[in-house]
C-alpha cells in the first residue's frame, strides 16, 4: 500500500535526471523539465554561468546570485560548477552521464563536438540518454554560425517587421523572447523523444532552432507569401493589411485597452453585440447599428464600402473607450461578452485580483539573502501532480559537494584539489 | 517509406479551437500523436475566417492561421449539444488517452463534458483545458482571444516606444506562448499516468504560462518595485542595439554590439575605425549612456547600403546582424529552405496547402506533417466507421438525428 502512495504523490517526472548545460539561450528548457519534478543539475562554468550576469539585480546590485534574468529561468534546479572543456571535467560529466536521461546544450553548433563530447561521443556512454541541442539557427545550415542576439533572431523569423509604429523602425518585445520560444519548445521535443525511448529504450539527438521556433509568433502571417496573400504591415497597436488600419490597441479614459473589433462569421457577431449596446447608450444611430457585421470585411475589403466608413466606425468606438476607465471596460468585458481587456502594466499585472484569486504568486525563500520573494506561479494547475516550487534558483555551485561527494563519492581532498585546478 | 513519429500511440480527443488549443494539438500532431478534432457545423471556428487566405481569398479551407494550427489532425463535425453528442462523444472517450479543450469554462460542462463527466466514464483520462485566465477567478469566463491575454499580462505595454502609445507584440501573442506548455504538460501527464495509473485534469491559463515570459521583469517588480515601461529596441546591456534603415522602402537590418569586440569590428565595418579608440565609446556604460548619438552614427553608414549587404559584412566580423525579415524573405531565404522550414502538402479542397514545419528536428524519430487541416468534417466516415466501428445503420441514424448538422 505505501508503494501505490508513494507512486500517486510521485510528481510526473521525478524519476528522471536532466543535465543542464546551458547558457542563456536554454535555461527555460530545463526549468519547465524541473517544475514538473526533473531532477534537474544546472552544469556551470568555475565562477558561475554568463547569464548570472544579465540584469536586473536584486537593489540592482550587480552579482552573480542577484540576477532576476537567471532567477526566472533556473528555479527547481541545482547548481554545480564544471570546466567541461578539462580533461577531468569531461571525466566527471560523462559519470554524470551515465545516470543522466536528458541532457540539454545550447552552445554554438560544434562546440561539444569540439572539446569530445559530440553525441555520438555521449551516446556511447548512454545510449538512452535523449541530447536536446538548442541553437539560434539550428546545427546546419548556411547561417549556423551567424553571431546572434534576441533582437537579431525576432528580426530573422519574422514578428519584429509587423511590431511597432509605421513611421518608425520596427520594434521587440523589451524583455527578450526569442530563445524561451525555442526552450519552451525544446522541452516539448524532449518530452516526446522520452515517450517513444520508454519502448526502444534508446535516445536520440533533437536539434531545436529558435529561427523555427520563432514564426509561429507572427500569427501565421509567416504564410503570406508561400500562399500567395499580401504581406501585412505593421501600425501601431494593430496591423495594416490591404488597405485597412486595424487597430487592436484602443485608447481608454486611464491608459489603454486591447480592443477586437473584427467583423466575418465569428467575430462579427462580437461586433454586433458591442454596437447593439453603443446604439442603446447613444454613441451611434441604428442604422449603424443594423449594419452587416457579418460581411463588413469583405464589403471594405472590395471597396463596396467605403474606407471612410471603417474610420467613421472606429471614432465611434473610441469615443466610448476613451470616455471609460480600464476597469470599466475589463466590467464591460466579463458582464457583456465585449472582446476587451486593459492594456496592464507590470504592475497591475502582479497585482491582478484574478492572478490573486487563483494564488498564483508563490512565495520563495532565499535563506542566502535572509528574505523571500514572489514569484510567477506554476504554469498549469495539474490536479495530481501540482507543481511545486522545490528549489530557489541555485547559487553557483551550490550542490557541488552533493553531488560531487554524495552522489559520485569524490573525496573532500579530491574536491579541494579540482577547486584549486579551476576544473570546478 | 516514413518513419515511426515518436508519439504515434497517443490518441488524442481535441475540442479546441480557434488559435492558443489547436496550435499544442498541433505539435503532438507533428510527433506522430492520432488526433480527432471535433468541430461545430453550425459555429464556425474563428480561425477559420482569419487572414492570411490562400490566393488571397476567403474561403472556409483558406485561412494559413487554421491550416499551420491543425495539419496533421483527422476532423469530424458534429453539434455537441444535439442529443446523441454523448455517444459519439463517449465512445472517442474509450479510445482516447488525452482530451483537449478550450471554450470558456463553462463550455464544457453546458454539453456534459467537464472532466467530472468524462472521468466517470474513464477515470484515467488526462484532460486538459485551455482558456485565457483559467478555469477559475473574477475573470475565468472572459470571452476573448490571445491579443487580449497578452495586453491584460503586460506584453503590450512593455512593446513599443516611450513617448508613444503601446504598440504591443503583433497579435496574439499568449497563443504563441502558451501552446508549448500545454503540449509539455500533456506529455509529463501521460508518462505520470504510464507509471502509475493515474489520469488527471489540467487546467492551463494561457496568461499565467505565458508570464513565464515575462519573468525577469515581473520579478523587477515584485523584488525591486521597478515597473518596467517600454524602451522601443534599448536593451539594458548593449549599445548599439537596434533596427537600422537600409536602401529601400521599410528594409531594415537589426544589430547589435555585444561587447568591446563587436563594437570594434562595427567601427572597422563602418568605416570609422577611430571610435574604437574614441573615451566617449570605450566602455558598454559609455555606449549605452550614448546610445543616441551612435544610433546615429550606424544610421547615416546604413541608411544607403543594401540590407543583405550589411548583414554579410557585418556577418563576416561575428557582429551580430539580420536583416527585418517579413513572410516572403523568410520563404526565399537559403536556411530557412535547407532547414525544410515550409511543407507543402496536399489538400481535400484547394489542391495543395503550404503550412509551417515541425520546430524540432530528431534525429531518429523525426517529427513529419503528412495531411493538410481537415476541412469541415472531412473525416467524418473515417472517424466513424474505422475507429469508432460504427456501422452504415448507426451512422445513417445519427445523421437523421441532426447530429453532423
């Protein structure tokens, strides 16, 4: 009987071992492996991983155990510091190997390879552990070794041309994305190789570009061209395509809200719904009311309506939001079905009633710095098998005599000694 | 001949829709899972009118934002509310490991298919549900799409320039997001359950996944109370860092300086190799306390060259350059077609479709996409007579019933 507890309260993936080895182009990867119960090692270099470095900092204090970035994206892992790159180093990583069955990277295309533990070199040792190798454009191709940096990649794979204000440059998301996209979906590729090696008992490599990754944030507009449709453009808070300014982006009394006022078969009966209560409240007669809601796209779209009535139609609506707070509106919204919510900044976000209702924010501790933190919560709520917050993000090095001494049974000199040797 | 796909024993009952549930079926579609997508032929799915169109042209098959989300799945109409929804519903319940869905909360229990009624009849169901806000709370039962998701968690506000209004990513972008951790959490679900028996039932926010994103600066806040704002393309640690005109109309090309070595190969690039040397830029500090004047500075050198030409140099010196890619130079480009990025395939109603490939490359079970998205109940008789074994009777009876619409 404790045997079948043990098991119903076992999370879903603690029985498996991930080896963490990378910089900060894959961190999510492992973490999203970690907060459904990996036992996760985050492999460091001696000193602490480059991305300890990314800011901002706790009291903006720039410090490798201090970094928001690197709290964000290492939780539920534990830390030890290796120079894989050593001889003794790629020893001690391929022991850790052989009791390992995940093992992700993010290094440039080779570099493993490089310093002798390419995954032929890793499948020899363990031939069912599963590599996952997360690049900015894969391991081939004619630009596998373009220099990179987020902005670079959002600019390869499409969004960042249809972001911004058309009488400017085009613009990113101001916290880096393009490499969660490629971890987040590393993670899944990893998932699906362990299903298939619970029969075949063998792994494999998976190759994970953030450049494939990427596009599927363009809403699939990444398909105009090979289907032979018109690019769109990018307008502030919306989008141009054709000759239609569709904002997404509506001005609100306090601030901004996201507004979708869309017509065909399913949006337009959201249309119709707003514009019925607008008439009521006096912002537009009823034949705009009665208007077909349902066919306007395609009457604008041929010129059979004019472009000047979309316009007419759009100060209707902005005279309502702008005459409405936020909140006001998000009430709308939840009472009438309208398709609106705020326009949140970070800090209404954290302190959303609703997050807040649902207990989203977790508390964790950090001993090392005799306080504790709130933190984003787990991202599903999984009825078995919640996800918990095991571990605070690592300081460097954190476990390496857990795992050095209690797991692979170094001595305490042997230890002193690889410190003393800069391998760890 | 085609490979075993990692995921081909898992059969997945779908009910999603739209964009943020079908693009996760999706990528267990790619990976080999058999999904059954059920859908109303009365209520048309959103994703169905939504551009970019084949040919330019509205059609119910033509929309790509359908096609990329469900290539892969076999797709059955049927009206869930009509009496005999239960049968059809049931019996794909037996042979499913996996149910997905993503009205709004109340959706599925209004047709009698809340987990509570599905894990009645099969206990070690896992099921998953997607919705914007989750399942619970003041606004679970919000109506809406991912654009609205991501302006309400703080994507929007943190996109675009300070002295402007929010431009926000382009469109939805929690439905971007969101669909890895649905995907992911369905198959730590299925091993969980493998290993001991146990289904369960996930319910999966897509703003709370998609926080995740933003997790360094909600962490600025909640530990540093800094809220941050929008800064169009600075970047807190490099100068220069940003979106440069090129020859030709709205041709840009993103660079960035990552550090000393970067910002002397950019000034030998440009043509003014003493700025490496210049106090005023020595230092990241200085550059980013500068980072006008050297916007600038990279503008009047970029402004008159060709995109392709100032990646390729800057390229060649390891600096960090690309052009501004939009749909079509993204087709054409040379990697993205030795990567095998678009897949043509062929389709029931408009000859051929060409969707998105398969993000993740294995090297011993591949991920493929092999059919195009069904069109409306395309496979109805496949669903029907091969999987579920219904004969010609029961099939006829349920159709005079009203059930397919």
């Amino acid at each position: 009987m404790l045997r079948i507890a043990t098991a119903i309260i076992m999370s879903m993936l603690s029985p498996y071992r991930v080896l963490d080895l990378t910089t900060d182009r894959g961190l999510l990867c492992a973490e999203i492996l970690g907060d459904m119960g990996a036992d996760v090692i985050k492999i460091e270099p001696p000193g602490g991983s480059p991305a300890r470095l990314i800011p901002p900092f706790v009291d903006d204090q720039p410090h490798p155990d201090r970094s928001l970035y690197w709290w964000s994206y290492n939780r539920n892992k534990r830390s030890i510091t290796l120079d894989i790159a050593s001889a003794q180093g790629r020893e001690l990583l391929n022991r850790l190997v052989k009791s390992a069955d995940f093992l992700i990277e993010s290094f440039d295309p080779g570099y493993l390879a490089n310093v002798g533990l390419g995954y032929d070199a890793l499948n020899a040792i363990n031939p069912a552990m599963i590599v996952v190798s997360i690049t900015p454009f894969g391991q081939d191709g004619p630009k596998a070794h373009y220099a990179d940096a987020d902005l670079i990649m959002m600019a390869a794979g499409g969004p960042l041309i249809l972001a911004g204000d058309d009488d400017r440059p085009p613009v990113r998301l101001s916290v880096p994305q393009a490499y969660l996209h490629a971890s987040a979906d590393a993670a899944v590729a990893a998932l699906a190789a362990h299903h298939e090696r619970v029969d075949s008992a063998l792994g494999q490599h998976i190759d994970v570009a953030a450049i494939q990754s990427i596009p599927i944030a363009t809403q699939s507009y990444v398909l105009a061209a090979p289907l032979g449709s018109a690019e769109a453009r990018r307008m502030s808070g919306g989008v141009k395509f054709g000759p239609m300014n569709i904002p997404l982006v509506w001005p609100a009394k306090d601030g901004f809200i996201a507004l979708t006022y869309l017509f065909g078969s399913a949006l337009g009966v959201f249309t119709r719904k707003l514009m019925e209560y607008l008439c009521e409240q006096g912002y537009c007669d009823e034949a705009t009311r009665d208007k077909d809601w349902i066919g306007l796209g395609e009457l604008l779209a041929s010129g059979k309506e004019p472009l000047s009535e979309f316009e007419r139609l759009k100060q209707i609506v902005i005279k309502f939001t702008s005459s409405h707070t936020k909140a006001e509106l998000l009430q709308f919204a939840v009472d009438r079905g309208f398709l609106m919510t705020p326009v949140s900044t970070i800090e209404e976000v954290v302190k959303s009633p609703q997050l807040a209702s649902r207990n989203y924010w977790q508390t964790v501790e950090h001993p090392e710095l005799g306080r504790s933190f709130s933190y984003p919560g787990p991202f599903a709520k999984f009825s078995a098998t919640p996800i918990e917050y095991r571990r605070r993000p690592p300081t460097v090095g954190e476990h390496n005599r857990e795992i050095y001494a209690g797991e692979l049974g170094l001595s305490t000199e042997r230890i002193a000694k690889l410190e003393r040797e800069g391998v760890i | 001949m085609a490979t075993r796909r990692p995921l081909e024993d898992v059969k997945i009952l779908d009910f999603m829709w739209v964009m943020a549930g079908p693009a996760s079926t999706r990528i267990l579609a790619d990976y080999g899972a058999q999904i059954v997508r059920i859908e109303s032929p009365t209520r048309v799915d959103t994703a169905r009118t939504l551009q970019p169109y084949k040919d330019g042209t509205l059609g119910p098959d033509s929309s790509g934002l359908f096609n990329n989300c469900n290539a892969g799945k076999l797709g059955i109409a049927m009206d869930l509310k009509n009496p005999r929804a239960k049968e059809v519903v049931f019996d794909l319940l037996r042979w499913a490991d996996v149910v997905t869905e993503s009205f709004s909360p109340r959706g599925m229990k209004g047709f009698g298919f809340d987990y509570a009624a599905l894990s009645a009849v099969k206990p070690d169901i896992v099921m998953l549900s997607s919705c914007l806000m989750g399942q619970s709370g003041p606004l679970s039962t919000i109506a809406g799409f991912g654009n609205m998701a991501a302006a309400i968690s703080g994507f929007h506000n943190i996109t675009g320039w300070a002295d402007r209004q929010p431009a926000g990513p382009f469109g939805a972008y929690t439905d971007y997001v969101s669909p890895r951790y649905a995907a992911a959490a369905i198959l730590a679900a299925l091993d969980h359950r493998r290993r001991t028996g146990h289904g369960q039932y996930i319910d999966l926010s897509q703003a709370e996944a998609s926080l995740h994103f933003l997790g360094p600066a909600l962490l600025d806040y909640t530990v540093n109370g800094r809220c941050q704002g929008r800064h169009g393309n600075d970047d807190d640690r490099f100068a220069p860092h940003g979106v440069y005109p090129a020859a030709g109309d709205d041709t840009w090309v993103a660079i960035v300086c990552r550090d000393d070595r970067d910002f002397g190969n950019l000034c030998d690039c440009i043509g003014q190799p003493q700025l490496k040397s210049d106090s005023r830029y020595a230092t990241a500090a200085a550059r980013l306390e500068r980072r006008r004047e050297l916007d600038a500075i990279v503008s009047e050198w970029s402004r008159a060259l060709a995109g392709e030409r100032i990646e390729a140099t800057l390229q060649e010196r390891g600096v960090p350059a690309h052009r501004v890619f939009n749909s079509a130079d993204i087709f054409t480009d040379a990697h993205m077609k030795h990567r095998q990025h678009f897949v043509e395939l062929p389709h029931s109603t408009l000859g051929t479709f060409t969707v998105e490939g398969p993000r993740a490359k294995l090297s011993r079970t591949p991920a493929d996409v092999r059919r195009s998205a069904p069109s409306l109940g395309q496979d109805n008789s496949l669903v029907l007579e091969e999987i579920l074994g219904y004969d010609e009777d029961r099939i006829t009876s349920l159709a005079v019933d009203g059930l397919f619409g």
